[in-house]
C-alpha cells in the first residue's frame, strides 16, 4: 500500500459548492456545502467555494490538516484543464475565469480544475463502480446528458477539450427538438427532463394517474423524473414503458460509443440512473441488439456507485492524478498502470 | 534532426502483399509486392510475404540494409496488437495465427503487428494529410468503412482492440440491411460497395447513361465506385449527385464522431476517397449542420494523402514507433510529442 495521501475536492454546481477532504481511497473525511450564489457575481461564489473548505478542513480531522497536496475543482462547463480556466459555464454566467488560479491565490494550494462529467467519471473511477477499470466510460443522465471518457487510463479531453459531448449523438431523426438546435439528440430522449417531458404527455393523455400521485408524495406535486421514478418502484405500468423508452434509446446511444470506444466498463450515473434496472435493463437488451456482435459482450454496464458524492471524490481524484498523464502529486504511475485502490 | 531511422512495412491484404523499406520521413527506399494466395494455405502466404520482404531490401540502397531496426505488419481483421496475434481475417480465412512471432522467426527482425486502419491512420500521421496531429481520426471509405484512431498521440484500439469501428454508426433507421445484420449502418451508406449499388439503382432507373459510359471507358463495364467517380469527373448530374447523398450520409457520421473525439483533424482515404470534393464538401457541409456549434470549426477534414501507399508507410511507422506509447526502436518520444518530420 503507497502512503497515504489526501486531497480536497470542490463539487462547484450552479446551486451549491460542496467541499470534501478526501483520502486517496475516495473516503470523505470532512464535508460541507454552501449555496454558491451565482446572483451576487464572482467574487461571492469564490468566497463561497472557499469557505466550504475551510469548513470541510474544520471538520475533518486534525491530522490530515497539513498532508493536504492538492486542490481539485469540477465545474459545471467548459475548461480548459492544462490552465484551470473556465472557458464557459452558463449555470454560474462565467465567461472565460481563471479559477485555477484564482482559488490557488486563496487557498495557497495546487489547484486543478476539469469539468464536471471528468470529475464524476474520475470519482467512480478511483472509487466507485468504474475501480480497476482502463477504458471507462461514465454517463451522467441529468438535465442533459453528458460522459468522461477515461482510455487507456487516461482522461480524454479532445483537442479542444470538447470530447464526450454524448448527449448530443443523433438517434432519433424526428425526435424532439434540442436545446443544441437539432432534432433528436440522445439528451432530448434519455436525460431527466425527457422522461419528466414523456411524464406530462401521459398525464395529459390521461394515462398518468400513478405519476401523478407519486408526484404528490415525493416531488411537492411536481411531475418529474422523479415521480416517474417512485410510481415505477410501486410498478407502475405507465412509468415503466417511459423508463424502458428512455432505456432503450440509452441504449442506441451505448451501442454507438461500444462501436467506437470498445470499453471494458460503461457506468450510467446522475439523478435519472437512480431508475437502477428499469432503466438499464432495456439499455443492455438494446445494446446487445445494437452494437456490432461480439462487442456487446465485452463491456458491463452497471449503475454508478456515488451518487451525489462523485463530484467532490472525483475533483479530489483529479488533485491526486487520476486520469492524468503526468504524474501529479499522487504516487507516479497509480492512474497509468491502473491500479486498483482498495474498498473505499 | 533524429539521426535517420528505417523500417520495414508490410500491407497484408486479401490478394496482394506489398512491402517496403522506409525511412523516417515516410519516404519508401525499396518496395515489391507479390500475390497473397490465400488458398494454398497460410504457409504460402507467410512465404509471399517473406519474399516481398527481400525483394523490397534488394531493391533498396545497399547502405540501408544493416539499419532496418524493425518490421511493421498492417493486417485485414482482428489483431491483439500487443502479442501481434491475428485472431480474425476472415480475407485471410485466418483464426488465431500468432502473426507477429510466425515473421520474426523467418526475419529474425522485431515485428510489429496491428490491423490495417491503424496502419492506414500512422502512414497519414507520419506521412500523409495527418502530420503533426495529436487527435487525429483516419476514416477508411472501401468495401466497408473502417478507422483508425489517433488520440493524444497514441493510436487507440479499446480494451479489446474493436475500438473504430465507425462503419456500423447506425446512421438511417430503416436504411439498407448491412453485414452485421442490422439495416443503415454507415458503410451500408457511404462505402464504395453502398456508391456502386446506388449506381445500379440509377442505371436500372435510366438515369445511369454516363456511369454506363464510364464504367466501359475505366472499369471494364462494370458499374462500380470508379465509373461513378468518373462520370462525376465529367460532371454527370445523376454521378454528382449520388457522391453528394454518399458524402452527406458521411458528414452524419462524421458530426457523431467530432461529438465524441473532438479531433483536430479528420483524415478521409479508402478507394471512395478518390471522389475528392464531389464526396468531402457535402460532408462538411453535414458536418457543420449536425455537431455542436463551435466543434465542426475545430476539425479540419480533409483526403488522404498517401493512397495505397498508407499500408506500407503506416506499418513502417508502427515499427518505428508512432503511436505507441512505450518507446519504439526509434527516438524516444516521437511520437508522444506529436512531432513534425519534415515532408516525405
């Protein structure tokens, strides 16, 4: 076993900054959060961000306080990861910040930043259900869809660190129409806000009597994917088909990337993965009828482990160099050579 | 300027195996090639190909015979590039052949082996419209469509060396029935096989009088590819306007794999290739259509360089150590620091 090393991790999203101090097995030894208050521009965001980890620090305990080796940031954007900028995040109304360097000037750390879906697909990697895996794709299914690829090890971020876009492979010609401008992108059809989408048109059919009241339980009354979700728990019919819908045109989208990326691991996370097997039973079936034969069967696809805690595990697994080619503060080779951390 | 280093490559395919002996810059100083004769069994073939091999050293420099360094093999199936086995070459009609150690008793040479779109991808990288491209795709438009991947450098082939098969992207739903048994995959759109039936179509619809011309000026009256190719030379609306539908099909798959990959560069050969600008510019223009806004500037696509010529060379390159990550017998870190050689 290596010595062990620590990092913090800042999940930054466009509500709440959350902060961890994390072990190099992905274990959170002190946590917070704060509203981020992206209303009050970016000064107050970055005192936010700071103060979680000074509180995180607090929490944590008093001897992990001076191994600290690293600070590592996921936002909600794109970024250019060799500098830390944060080119475009639409959820915090930044334009080109250099949030690197500027919370390295605060927190008189090494700061690293990347991109969310890069620090979730990391978090599972050294932590969750992509562990031990060298070519891993992780699929966040949220208000959109997005993926970090990790080939050969290694985080791939493109030439312009746009690579992974998923949720806007075509599957559906006619399909809905989506926020990128074209019709039937994957995220129109498998992201939380298409089953909620599916969801309304069944209520309004008349067909959502189960939603609704699962609604009324779990969600303030509020038909989304997660009245979808709870009804299909109670097996529900009409929230099942939506699932094994939004499941099946997940798995079109899978089969493309299996053809391409033949990956060992495919792990589906975000709010709608919480579905769990109605939702990636119908994926697996698809893919298998899909992609090319022989290929389906060389990769698992399997929920994410994480949940809400992959950010901060996963900003802190880009701090200790997971995903990295060089080496970063961790012990040299540990993301190369695909090693595999115990249990966290 | 490296000290000159020198290869050999070797283009194994179903009919014919050509080989050359390389330099550094791409540049072939010898070559041969001889029929493969498949049928009489793969002992006659590996002689073919040995034979190749010293007609091509006999036919280069004297001075350059004592400093091959290394032997690239580019072959037309399934290679675990790792052990330079061939697991499956159905041209070949070859399961299992331990390819690599088979050659390198007969050459007393190392001998690398990898399929012939990893090859086809290295010759353009070393040598062709690919140089000096560290995310770089090489799409091969033949009988099928195939590619090979360069990303961060290195060539990717996926936990199980499937990775690139960009052929099966299931392009058109309820498009023609393909090989892998699934209907409107892209080579059953935009390979020279999909041009040449398209073309069938337009003769027995009679619109096909200058394919027909064509193809009895250039392909012994066969209404392939190339006739189409010629005929869309003279400017025959009906040839045009099947490479426009061929090119537009490509520009879909094109705009899924800039989603993905994020390339610099695509690099497009293959017999079909030849169509140049009649089959590229409908694929730019689909391509701007369908990625993301700001992706398709990113990406340059342009035609292959290298014609068939990119076997040999690209095999050279991979025993020179292009796109590999460990060092290769050639100069450490060639590949790895996305070096410009100067023109071949």
């Amino acid at each position: 076993m290596d010595k062990m090393q620590y990092a913090i991790g800042i999940d930054l999203g466009g509500t709440k900054v959350a902060a961890g101090v994390v072990d190099g097995q992905g274990r959170i030894l002190g946590r917070s959060h704060r509203p981020t208050e992206v209303d009050r521009g970016r000064e107050v965001v970055l005192e936010n961000t700071v103060r979680a980890v000074r509180e995180a620090l607090a929490r944590s305990p008093r001897w992990v306080r001076g191994r600290i080796q690293a600070v590592g940031v996921g936002a909600p954007g794109t970024v250019e990861a060799g500098t830390g900028r944060v080119l475009l995040a639409p959820n915090l109304r930044w334009q080109d910040v250099a949030l690197g360097q500027l919370l390295q000037e605060r927190l008189q750390m090494r700061v690293y930043v990347d991109n969310d879906a890069n620090c979730a697909a990391l978090g599972e990697l050294l932590a969750g259900a992509g562990r031990g895996s060298r070519h891993l794709l992780v699929i966040t299914l949220g208000t959109g869809v997005g993926a970090g690829l990790v080939l050969d090890g290694q985080l791939y971020r493109g030439a312009g660190g746009f690579a992974g876009e998923v949720g806007h492979i075509p599957v559906l010609p006619d399909g809905p129409l989506c926020g990128c401008g074209r019709r039937g992108c994957l995220e129109t059809l498998c992201s939380a806000t298409a089953v909620a989408a599916m969801a309304r048109q069944a209520v309004s059919d008349g067909r959502g009597a189960a939603i609704v009241a699962a609604a009324r339980r779990i969600a303030q009354g509020q038909v989304d994917a997660r009245a979808v979700m709870a009804a299909a728990r109670w097996k529900d019919p009409v929230a099942l088909a939506i699932l094994r819908e939004a499941g099946t045109y997940l798995g079109i989208g899978l089969a493309i990337l299996v053809n391409l990326f033949n990956p060992e691991r495919i792990v589906v996370g975000g709010s709608l993965a919480r579905a769990g097997e109605a939702l990636l039973g119908p994926a697996r079936e698809e893919l298998a009828r899909r992609a090319l034969p022989g290929l389906a069967q060389q990769v698992a696809v399997v929920a994410a482990e994480l949940g809400n805690q992959a950010g901060v595990v996963g900003a802190a697994a880009l701090a200790l160099g997971w995903g990295r080619k060089e080496p970063g503060p961790g012990p040299e080779g540990a993301a190369r050579a695909g090693a595999e951390p115990a249990e966290g």
